[in-house]
C-alpha cells in the first residue's frame, strides 16, 4: 500500500482484504488492512482496532487511519456481535 499511515507487519490481524470507502455519492472499493493490539505496555486498559485503505487507488479520500480504542467490555460485545452475524450468515 502506497503512502502508509499505520505501520503492517506480520503480525498485523487482516491485511490486504476488500473493503469499501464511501462518501456522499460515491464509492470506491480498495485493498484495506484492519489490525486488533493493545498498547505495548505493561498493564494495557483498552483494545485498540484500526483500519486503513489503500488510499492510492481511491480519488475521493486522503491518507489516513481510523483507530478506536475499546475497553474489555466493548471489546468482548464487539467480538460477542461479530460470532452472533457470523452464525447468522453460516445458516
């Protein structure tokens, strides 16, 4: 991905899947990454989930990345959800 904003690796989660930008009439599909750490720290408080597109094949949407930082709560429901719309779609 040209002009990296969050650093990918080996052990980064997802990289390199589908995903799609969209705005206010438009929308442009790219190579994205989405990457689940927490702080590199002894005691880390949160889970941090971020994601970046592939800017470099999008007209519409300058480099950057989104992060959200969850607590171990919201974590646990957002992982609870994910299994609940996976189930949904294997039946």
């Amino acid at each position: 991905m040209a002009d990296r904003v969050m650093s990918v690796a080996d052990y980064t989660t997802f990289d390199l899947f589908r995903d799609v930008a969209e705005g206010h009439g438009w929308s442009e599909e790219t190579d994205a990454i989405l990457d689940v750490s927490t702080p590199r720290v002894e005691s880390p408080d949160v889970v941090t989930l971020q994601l970046e597109l592939d800017n470099a094949k999008l007209g519409d949407l300058p480099a950057h990345g989104d992060t959200v930082s969850l607590s171990t709560d919201r974590a646990r429901e957002l992982a609870n959800e994910l299994e609940c719309y996976a189930d949904r779609v294997e039946s």
